[in-house]
DNA sequence: TTTGATGCAAAGACTTTGCATGCTT
DNA sequence: AAGCATGCAAAGTCTTTGCATCAAA
C-alpha cells in the first residue's frame, strides 16, 4: 500500500500520520501469520519500542483498522491481524498456530448468515455489531482424514 | 448436576473426582455470567486456592469439559463457559462484558452453516475441528442484560 | 502404592503506564 | 505552539510452576 493511501486511512480514523505506524502497519499487512506484538517487535529489530509496537497496535484496534485475536500467541499473547474483511481463523490452541481460512471458504460460510438474525440478536440485546468473529478451535493433522 | 453424574462426567475425560473439581464445576455451571478465574476464586471464599481454580479450569478446557474465552476480563483476563452447546457471544470489549446469545437465536445461526463447508476446510487446511465459535464484538446500547 | 491434585509462594509472561523528549498538525 | 507519539524503565496484572503434602484410584 502506498504511502499516500495508508495516510488517508490513517487521519480518516483520527490517528496521526507516523513513520512507525506506517511500518506497522505495512508490516502487518504483509503477512498472513497473525504476528504478535513481540514476533513484530523482532522482525522490526530495534527500529522502534516494545510500548510503542503495543500502543500502536491499540491504536489500530481502537480505531478498527485491525483485529486482535487474544490469547492465540504460544504463551498466550494476542495475536493481530490487518485483514478486515470477515474471514475466518482455524486455531490450534496447542501449538499456538492461526492459520487464515481461504477467502473463499470463509466467505462462503459468511453468506450463509442472514442479516435479519443478526439484527434480530442485536435487538434482543440491546447491542450493536461490529464485527462478527467465526473461529475455529481444533488441530492440525498431518494426515488428512475424513 | 447431581454427584454420580458429575462424577462420570471427569471419569469418562480421564479426571479424577475431587471435591474442588465438584465446586468449580458446579459454581461455572450455575451461571451464564461467565466468570473470569478471579471472579470464581472470590466466590468459593477461601475454599481453595486460586492456583487450583487456574489449573482445574485447564484441566476442564483440556478435556473440552469447559471453554476459554481469552481476552475478555476487564484487564485482559480469560473468561469460562461451562455451555458445551454451540451457542454465540456477545462481546463489549470496553465494558469487558460477554453476554450469550439466546438458544433459538444462536441455534438459528449455526443451523445455517452446512457441515459439508466445514469439512471442506477441514480438508483443506488438513486441520480437525473440535469447535466452531462465532462470537459478535460490539457494544452494548442499552442498560439491558441478559 | 502409585499417580494425580492441592496449597503456597515465587517466578514468569504479557501488557500498561509515568514521565521526559520529539514530532505531527 | 499544542497535542499526540515515542522511548525507556518500572509497575501492574494475569498465569504458571516448583515443591511439599494430601487424596483418589
């Protein structure tokens, strides 16, 4: 992504334009792996401070620009992701690993969701939606079954 | 839950059958409150020490007696939820607050999803599902809570 | 008897915060 | 110039672990 559009995403959320934010940014939107705060942190090498990799991440959460995933780190840390487009993770709680389900599978899975029932919970309880999550929890196996 | 078949539920998981795990197990099932370690150890008042709580709890999540949901106490602390049928959250992550989603609403969602596009990504990702979680972010707009 | 459970305190891991300084607006 | 961002270290919170003791199988 370009400078010039990752800054407009940036004061159009209200955040101030930074050289370590577009770093983070970008580095993070390079990658499917789910990084965490400390796997950027390392692959940043002392460009910049732990707090401020933290801090900045919490500002792009704060602000929906990225999604934390918590507590899938390996000794459980959170994990981050840039995708915004609702997709779905498969989580291996025992190796720490997320992994992106294909857009495709995933978005199939979305569409099945009326909107009415969404709506019909947020009514129910008094709340509003922001972002619907759907993960898996399980295990990668070499072999596939099934 | 009586004893007998509470007893059968840790014995069929391969746990052994302690008063403390009667407790806990019991104090989670008694409510939809989802409670955090914390809130569990203040409630059972000294009966037991908090580094019992934490890992009996693990002991539960291992053998899928209970879930995790990491991330959602007030500083970041994991919530449990002794519902083993598939149901939806309602997560504020301001107010920290989790909310399940009613029965029929959450049953109306998962019905619609097909078991074959959970085996394709099963197959897929050479990946096993033990569970699948859909879990709404948002915020709560009213002082309603069920 | 053997193995796992519990209690306690210490250690560990992740994250946040206070304050001084620098940079964006 | 004002206000947010950053760096550093310290503090805070949640969670795990070592080890001795106790209980379940």
């Amino acid at each position: 992504m370009i400078t010039e559009t990752l800054d407009h995403l940036f004061t159009s959320r209200g955040l101030r334009c930074t050289s370590h934010r577009r770093t983070i940014y970008r580095a993070l939107a390079a990658t499917t792996a789910h990084p965490t705060v400390d796997e950027l942190y390392q692959q940043l090498d002392g460009r910049m401070s732990l707090a401020t990799v933290y801090n900045t991440l919490e500002s792009f959460c704060k602000t929906g620009l990225v999604r934390k995933i918590p507590g899938s780190g390996e000794n459980g840390s959170a994990r981050y992701d840039a995708t915004t487009d609702p997709h779905m993770h498969a989580c291996d709680p025992m190796s720490g690993r997320v992994v992106d389900v294909p857009d495709e599978l995933s978005r199939a899975v979305f569409e099945q969701i009326p909107k009415e029932q969404l709506e019909a919970i947020e009514k129910c309880l008094g709340f509003r939606i922001h972002d619907v999550r759907i993960d898996l929890t399980g295990e990668f196996v070499s072999a596939r079954n099934n």
